[in-house]
C-alpha cells in the first residue's frame, strides 16, 4: 500500500504502508505458507491467481520475513528496513534485467482477520477505536487491501518517483473497489457505493494523519470513486501539499487543546471538529479549498468509522464544555 520506503537491490520493496512499527516480538514462529496458513489466506491466496502469478504469504515476524526472502530469493540481502511495514506490501525482484516471476505479497499476521483484530483499526493506530463501524464489514475491507497489493504486481507499478507511486497507489485503490464491487455475488449498486465509503474514509484518514506522501491520495480517491469520468481538479503535488498542511493543522490544533503531553484520541477529533467549523466557505484560493476539502472530509470520515466517539465530542463542544 504506502510507499515510505524502497529498496532495490536484485529486488525491490514495491509498496509500503502507513507508517512503520514493529511486526512481531522476534521470537521465531512457524511459517504460514500455503501448507498452514489459515483459511482466510488460502481462499485469498487462490483468488489471487486470477490476476498472475502471485504467492500471499503471512509472516509474524521480523526474523520469519528474513528467513522466508532468503527461501525464495535465495540469498542475504541488504536494504531491508529494521521496522517492516504494518500493512500489507509487496515485494518484487529482479533477476538480471528480467523481472522475477512471482509477485509475493507479504502480510503481518497481526493484522489479518485471524487475529479478531481489525485491519483499518490498526493501520488507523486504533485511534479512532480498534472496533469501527462500516458501510461493509471489517473482512471486506481486508480483502480490498489485498486486491490492491495484486495491482502493485502488474510491472507498469514498478518504480518511479513519488509521483509516480501517487498515481500507482490510486489506481491499485480503483483496481480493488472494481473487482470487489463486480466479483461479488451481490455486487449491487448499495454494495459498491458502500464500499466506496469505507475506502475514501480510510484514505481521507491515512492521508491527513499517518501516511507518506505518495500515499496522500484520499482526494483523489474520493473524487474518482464518487464523480467517475470527472478530470481531477488538482495535481497530485497540489493534493499532497493540502494534506500536509492540513496534518499541520490538525496536529497544531490538538497540541493547543491537549492536557498532556500528547493529545487523546477526543482531543484529536475535537480539534478536526473545531477545523471543519472555522472553515471559511467562501475562499477561492485553490490551495486554501483543498485543504478546506481535506478538513471536511476529514471530520466526515471519522464520523463514518466512530459517529459515537464523533457524536459525543461534538455534543460536548456544542454544549461548550471543555
Ligand atoms: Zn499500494
């Protein structure tokens, strides 16, 4: 998903994630390839297939990861980060001039739906809780993710600037909305809007508050998922420098309102609730109305996986109570 990070040595880190953490606790633990791996990974490893050859393989850890790239690459290699990505990645190579075969895409095992855990939860810091509210289902969003991961196997998402990658990363996004949205079974206009929502939401919320640059695509995301067919009204850079300064904003706001030294999770929303307040409709700026969209979609975003944590912040400040 998130490219904070790319290596190329005789392969290379395709995509990245959010923000990276550690993985697991070290201690070696068994690998979960396709002889063990639970259910869920099976059934998604061989949807996979139809899109090329692509092996999903679960890892708990730091050292297991080391140990299943020496499997398959063969070798020590280097530029591997010390942190890996939280989130789903995938991870290509090279093998002279030619691409490797196999797209493997890797997934922490504490964040797959085996675990209880909710994938948007965590890659969201569980700081809107670690039980959100959909439009779909916690397993749905799970699988979109996947099915992004298997966009970023295609060679035309191979390398690039940050611009580049921008671009990759919405189109992975779309890619997953419109084989989940036109392979279920019940792929009604309801179920593609609804997953719809819980996409843009999740993007609007990475791209403000955790993720790298070229995976500050929630606008774009928004704006292709909900008007298609639309020419964007902003460049990508235009997007990026709104989410950075709309994350300003934001962290700005919290730290002001914050009792501690690090604000709560009701201090961060309710200084998004206060930004989206203070917005002033009327700005023409082109810079100062995407960060304006940022903001608004921002507090809508969080209203989406949290109304109730949204809706008693926001009783509070309408009642004037600190
Ligand atoms: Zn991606």
């Amino acid at each position: 998903m998130i490219a904070l990070y790319r290596a190329t040595i005789t392969w290379m880190f395709l995509v990245t994630m959010l923000a990276f953490a550690g993985v697991g606790d070290g201690r070696a633990q068994s690998v979960h390839t396709s002889a063990d791996a639970p259910a869920s990974t099976t059934k998604l490893a061989e949807e996979l297939r139809q899109f090329g050859d692509i092996e999903l393989i679960v890892f708990k850890n730091r050292a297991e990861f080391l140990d299943l790239v020496e499997q398959r690459f063969g070798s020590k290699h280097t530029g591997i980060p010390d942190k890996l990505p939280r989130s789903p990645f995938t991870v290509t190579g090279r093998d002279g001039d030619a691409h490797l075969g196999t797209c493997r895409v890797f997934v922490p095992s504490n964040i797959t739906p085996d675990t209880g855990d909710e994938v948007f939860a965590r890659l969201m810091h569980n700081w809107f809780g670690t039980r959100l509210s959909y439009a779909t289902s916690a397993a749905l969003t799970y699988r979109w993710l996947i099915f992004h991961e298997a966009r970023h196997c295609q060679p035309d998402h191979f390398g690039g600037d940050v611009l580049k990658d921008h671009r990759d990363e919405v189109e992975a996004d779309l890619f997953a909305h419109e084989q989940l949205a036109s392979t279920s079974a019940s792929a009604s206009a309801t179920d593609q809007n609804a997953l719809a929502r819980d996409i843009i939401a999740f993007r609007i919320i990475t791209s403000a508050l955790i993720a790298g640059r070229s995976h500050m695509i929630g606008l774009s995301v928004q704006q292709k998922l909900q008007t298609p067919g639309t020419p964007p009204t902003f460049t990508a850079q235009q997007e990026i420098n709104a989410f950075l300064a709309a994350r300003k904003l934001v962290i700005g706001r919290a730290k002001t309102i914050a009792t501690a030294v690090n604000p709560t999770n009701r201090e961060l929303v309710r200084a998004i609730i206060e930004l989206n307040s203070e917005v002033d409709p009327a700005t023409t700026d082109p810079q100062a109305v995407l960060v304006r969209m940022v903001i608004t979609a921002l507090d809508d975003a969080i209203a989406h996986f949290a109304p109730a944590l949204h809706q008693s912040v926001a009783t509070l400040q309408s009642n004037g109570s600190p």
